[in-house]
C-alpha cells in the first residue's frame, strides 16, 4: 500500500508532471510539492509525488557505501 | 532504475553486512521490529537475514493497512455494495481478495454482482464519480500517511467539481500511534525483547523524521527510518546496532534523500484540513486504539460514506484458525501459524496477512518457506 518508487520528470504542465520510471511513462500530480523541475527525481505513490530525492544526499549515500571500511557510513548516510 | 539499482549493489551489502557483524555485540541478542510490511518483504526477498548475525532477529510489524484493517470495516464496504445497486465501490487492488466475515472478500461481492472497481489512484474514483452521476461512488480509502494525501486531494477534487454522489470510507489509520499500540499491548516479555525500530520510509516523506521524537523519547527506543532497497536496510540495522550498543534512543533519519525532517508541509495541511481525528479505531491484532485513524472533518461530513448511508461497525472476528493478529504484534512468525501454507496460502488466504503484497505471510510464502522448510521438518519429527 505504501509502495511507492523515484521517478524522473521528464515533462511538467502546471500541476501534472510526465514521469518517467524505467521507460514506462506516466502522468503523475505534483499537488503536494513546489519547484520541482524536469530531470528531478520525485518519489511517486498512486499517482502522486509525495517527495523530492535530494541528489546531494542520495550520491553521499552511494559513495559511502562503495566506500572503504574507513568511510563512515552511518554518518554519510545521515545520522541525525 | 536510478536510486535503485545503486541501493541494491551487492558489494556494498556485502561491505555493509561486514561491519554488522563486526560491531554487533556476540555476548547479547537484538531484536529490532521493521515496522512496514514493505520492510518485510524487501528483507524476505533480497535474503537480507541471512547476512545478519545470527544474535539479530528481525520481528515484523503491524505497517501493512491491508493486514490491519479489521474483518469488520471490510464487511461494511461488502454489505455496503451488495446491498445498494446505485453503489460503485472503488478500491485499491490491494483490497479486492482480502477475506471478510464467512470468506467473503470484494472479489467474491464483485462476482455476486456488486459493483467493486479496482483503481490505481484516487482521480480515477472521483472520475467515476464525474462520468456516473446516477450512481454513488463511494471510494474505500484504506492506508497510513502516505496514502491519506491522496484521499484528501480526491476529496478537495469533488468538491471543487460539486460532485454529491462521491464519498469516501474511511480507514487511514497513523503510524505513531500504532508504535505507540505496539509498546502497550502484546506480553511485556516481547515488548522488552525489541531493542529499536526500523522506521517507515514513505509514511515518513509525509509525517517526517521529527513525527518520531516523541516515541524513541517514551519508550526508550532507537528509530532509524529507513528506504526500502537493500542497502538502505542494512545500513539501517548497522544505525540500530550502534545505538543499542550505545545505550541510545535516537531518531535516525537514514532514508535522508527522500525524507524531510519536519516531512511535506503541504501535504500534512491538505490532510489537517479535510480529515480529523477519531476517538477511537479497532485494528487486526491491536485492538481498538485511541486517536489512532481519521475521519472526515465537519466542513467534508458531506462526504462520509458512513454518514451517507448509515453505516454502523461492528468487530467481527477473525478466522478462528487464523494467526494474523498474533503476526501483527511481532509475536509469531508467520511458519509458527498452524494454518500457513497448507489451508492458508495466496490462492486461497485466510487472513489478510497472506494475500496483502506487503503482509509478512506472503512475504515468507514467497521468499522464505524453502529456507525454513528444513528446520520446519526436523522439528516436526
């Protein structure tokens, strides 16, 4: 029921972004978020984008986790 | 896919599960409750214990909707659609096989000629609604957080459009209380045997990390919220073992990418406006918990299938041979229920917690059962 995936905007008309998700596109409201762009990544659930991936944060975490033992990976991965 | 395929790289959960084992304590056991059933099947189906320790249990918990609606708001929608010919019932797919009282889910309501309509998302519901004016649409709105959003914008649409034969019945339900509801009820025993949480990924992209505050605070547990790839679980455990190890009861935002600590500010006002809270809610294996699911708001009661048509809810009970409820409070696994896989199974599920794709018995019915089929044996013998 919560399942939800990232997907990237690869079109936008006013409140309705075209999403892209491995090839399949698909229309999907932007009711609950402002400023997002195409080439953003919004996590999509039952036809809705609940939020923005933060690209920063998500190439830390990656990183962190290729890194060596000696990358602290808790604390990349956000330790709040 | 981008951010999945990077989340799912086996090298990194190889590295990942290394440093588990290398900071878990031998001398004491763990025990952490990953509350979505998207947790559940994400650890069944990458084989994610299996790289664990063997002194850290996973116990699964009650975050499937599907799993904890009880047989008796399920009954209201069937008696609700099989009683009234004007009825369109709309629902998610998720719903449609679930068992009501006497075996009777939506799929069977649907074949006795109710009209049961499997939507993707809300707008369709309220098309529905647009397209039919003769009918009333009335949208079976079951889901925590994540879901509720959507109900609320579907509700906001109607409204705006001046649809009057568009309702909802409503079932969302709220995580922290149902942490909460976990800490309360169930044997004092296991309860003190969970040492944190794996905290809800997508609930919280709407709640937020800082929803959580309150409950590591009051029962003394650490809550790492986590994605639900892989790697994001592992190193979700890893958060959670340090923190054990440590004496800590923090809230660990480890899902960062994608949540927010204060959540969607927009979505949690769409929602404040259109729902308020009920006194009260039963839930499958928790029983009725105070202030623990929503109702429509006083300015949206027009739009209260309950109100509507007069529904009134009663508990009905279980499948007497049924486990699930147990399965809810983390206090069986799914292969200790008597009736797993043999009387109970996808195609033909007694309890909820089978047919739901986030309940922990299809879970294990999909992934784990050959794992555990060994051991299963050599104990029966």
């Amino acid at each position: 029921m919560c399942l939800a995936l990232p997907a990237e905007v690869v079109a936008l008309d006013g409140d309705t972004a075209t999403v892209n998700l491995d090839g399949v596109e698909a229309p999907v409201s932007l009711a609950f978020l402002e400023g997002v762009g195409v080439g953003d990544f919004v996590v999509v659930h039952v036809g809705y984008a609940l939020s923005r991936v933060d690209p920063e944060i998500a190439s830390e975490q990656i990183a962190a986790m290729k890194g060596d033992a000696a990358a602290d990976v808790a604390a990349a991965y956000g330790e709040s | 896919m981008k951010y999945v395929d990077e989340f799912r790289d086996p090298a990194a959960a190889r590295a990942l599960a290394a440093r588990i084992a290398d900071e878990v304590d031998p001398a004491r056991r763990y025990a952490f409750m990953e509350f979505c059933g998207g947790h559940t099947h994400a650890l069944c189906r990458f084989g994610l214990e299996d790289l664990l320790p063997p002194n850290i249990r996973m116990v699964h918990g009650p975050g499937c909707p599907v799993c904890v609606l009880p047989v008796g708001r399920l009954d209201l929608a069937v008696e609700l659609v099989t009683s009234r010919p004007e009825v369109i019932l709309a629902t998610y797919g998720d719903m449609m096989r679930v068992p009501g009282s006497g075996g009777v889910s939506l799929l069977t309501a649907k074949s006795r000629g109710g009209d049961v309509r499997m939507i993707y998302s809300t707008a369709q519901a309220v098309e529905l609604a647009r397209d039919n004016p003769e009918r009333e649409v009335v949208l079976f709105a079951i889901g925590f957080e994540t879901t509720t959003p959507p109900t609320a914008a579907a509700v906001k649409a109607a409204d705006a459009a001046g649809l009057k034969n568009f309702s909802v019945l409503c079932n969302h339900v709220l995580t922290p209380a149902a942490i909460d509801a976990i800490m309360t009820t169930g044997s004092a025993e296991s309860r003190a045997r969970l040492d944190g949480f794996v905290g809800p990924g997508h609930v919280s992209t709407i709640i937020g990390a800082e929803a959580y505050e309150d409950a590591a605070r009051k029962w003394e547990k650490p809550i790492v919220i986590s994605g639900f790839e892989p790697n994001d679980l592992l190193n979700a455990i890893h958060l959670l073992v340090r923190q054990t190890n440590a004496g800590e009861a923090r809230v660990d935002n480890a899902f960062a990418r994608a949540v927010r600590p204060g959540g969607n500010a927009a979505a949690q006002a769409l929602c404040d406006e259109v729902f308020a809270l009920r006194d009260a809610f039963e839930w499958r294996g928790l029983g009725t918990i105070p202030e623990s699911a929503l109702k429509l708001a006083p300015a949206y009661e027009g739009f209260d299938a309950e109100l509507k048509f007069d529904l009134q809810y009663a508990s009905r009970p279980d499948h007497k041979a049924c486990a699930c409820a147990e399965i809810l409070r983390g206090e069986k696994t799914p292969v200790e229920c008597a009736v797993f896989e043999t009387a109970c199974a996808p195609e033909h599920p007694l309890g909820s917690c089978m047919v739901s794709p986030e309940g922990a018995c299809a879970a294990y019915y999909l992934y784990g059962r050959f794992r555990d089929a060994a051991p299963r044996l050599a104990a029966a013998e």
